[in-house]
C-alpha cells in the first residue's frame, strides 16, 4: 500500500512541475547541446527573463 501511494505521490510531483516549468531550462540546455553544439546557453537568470520578458515565444528551430 505504501508503495502505491509513494508512486502516486511521485507522479503528482512530476506532473507539478512539468506543469510549473520547474524542468523548462534544463530542456533547454540539453536541446542547446544537441542541435546547436558548441553554443554557450543563456545563464538560468537570463533564460527566465527572456522567456517572461519577451511577449512573443520565438523558438531557435
């Protein structure tokens, strides 16, 4: 029984914060790394800034 509500915690956890964005930047890096290598990827601060800042959502692909 445990088991079952400790994998039913987790899975509620996991869709918070995809829901949240909590994992939006990391994405981004491993994105960055594999279609752009060799590019330095924004700092965390700087991501979040353009991401809220910017009114329109431009994608690099």
């Amino acid at each position: 029984m445990r088991a079952a509500v400790a994998r039913a915690a987790a899975g509620v956890r996991w869709y918070w914060t995809t829901l949240m964005g909590d994992h939006d930047y990391e994405r981004y890096v491993a994105h960055l790394a594999r279609v752009h290598p060799g590019e330095e990827p924004e700092s965390i601060r700087e991501y979040w800034r353009s991401r809220h800042d910017s009114p329109v959502q431009a994608r690099c692909c």
